[in-house]
C-alpha cells in the first residue's frame, strides 16, 4: 500500500484566495511559558490559528451554498473516504473550460472524479490567481446525473472567477456532492484503482475547512 498527500501545506501568511485573509499561526502557549506550570523538565506547545474557512486545501459541504444543505458536521464518512477514484487528465486543453470527460460519465456512478489540471504547480505564485482551468456548468450537470459521489480540482476555483455566477458550486453542492479545491500532486494518481479520502474537521454551522487530502494506491 502506498499513500500519496494531494494536498498543500497551511503556512503562516499563506494566501490560497486573493481577496481572503491569510492563516495567522502562533503560540498560544509557548514551551519557554509552559515551563512555569509543569515540572522541571516538562513542556508544551499550544498553538493557535486564526484564518478563514476557505484556506489551503479544502472541502466545501452543501452549506456552503445553500442555507439548508449539510454542513460539515452532517456530511457522512462514506461520501468522503475510501472512495474509488477516477483521475481526469486536463493538462493538455486548449481553453481554461473543461466541457467534457474523456470517458462515458454513467462509468462514475458512486466515484470520487478528481480533475488534473497541472494548476498546482503555480501555488503561491500570483499566475495562480489568473486564467485558471475550471469546469463549465453543464458538466457538473452531467457529474450530478451520473451520481458522482464527490469532486476535485488542482485549481483555484472549480468554477470560473470572471463573474459573479458559480454554477459548478450551485449543481454539485445542490445535490449534495462535496467539493475539494486547491490539490495538488494528482500527476501521481493513476486514472483509475486509487482510493481517495478528504476529511475535514466535525464542525456544526460552517460549510468549508481545509483537509488533509490523500489517495491509497
């Protein structure tokens, strides 16, 4: 068994969404101050982050869409780990939309569809901001009909930023799919035969965390 990490470090000042706050990571407890309240030769670190929702690599529940649709605390473990994967390659487009997939999408009833864009390889760089690839409304349609179970992208939005509408968000999350954005190291997932799991933390009222995303080879 081989376990691969598709998913970026949280970094102190780190931007994954222009327009958003940074992650603020310090001591809320330092070793050097824990000392005075354990035995000699005992110490702690706590720490503390303070960041918005939307940071690294994240999932986004139906909440985050829709007032009434599942928030992280609702999501079932069986729409987010262990779930057969199916790797779409998109590096070689020619437009930043991707419109199909390669393959009959009645073939990923139940599946986790992950979209390998290359995007990730402009992570903290301003490119990463401009022009990135993302699906177009139709076909998350067409993802919605085939009964995917969950869906992924190593870009900066799966829907496109150039205006105010987000129809890849408003058909998955409509109909209860989970998203992951911002993943990376796809290149080393085979297309098909890997199991994919992205967790994020149990929390009640919030429709996005980061996760520690990975697939099982």
């Amino acid at each position: 068994m081989q376990l691969i990490d598709l998913s970026h470090t949280v970094e102190h000042g780190m931007v994954t969404y222009k327009g958003l706050p940074a992650p603020i990571i310090c001591d809320y407890l330092s070793r050097e101050a824990s000392r005075a309240k354990y035995a000699p030769g005992t110490e702690f670190q706590i720490g503390k982050i303070e960041m918005v929702a939307n940071t690294g690599t994240y999932l986004d529940s139906p909440f985050h869409r829709y007032p009434q649709g599942d928030d992280l605390s609702q999501l079932k473990l069986e729409t987010l780990a262990n779930l057969d994967c199916v790797v779409v390659r998109a590096i070689e487009r020619r437009e930043r939309a991707i419109d199909r997939v390669p393959f009959n999408v009645s073939t990923l009833k139940g599946k986790a569809v992950l979209f390998h864009t290359g995007w990730d390889a402009h992570w903290r760089t301003d490119q990463y901001f401009e022009n990135h690839p993302h699906l177009t409304g139709e076909l998350a349609e067409q993802l919605v009909e085939a009964g995917v179970t969950l869906v992924g992208i190593d870009s900066f939005n799966i829907d496109s930023t150039d205006d105010g509408t987000r129809p890849v968000h408003s058909a998955l999350l409509g109909a209860g799919i989970p998203i992951v954005e911002h993943m990376c190291g796809l290149a080393a997932i085979p297309e098909r035969g890997a199991r994919f799991f992205a967790v994020p933390v149990k929390v009640k009222g919030m429709g996005t965390f980061p996760v520690r995303a990975f697939a099982k080879l």
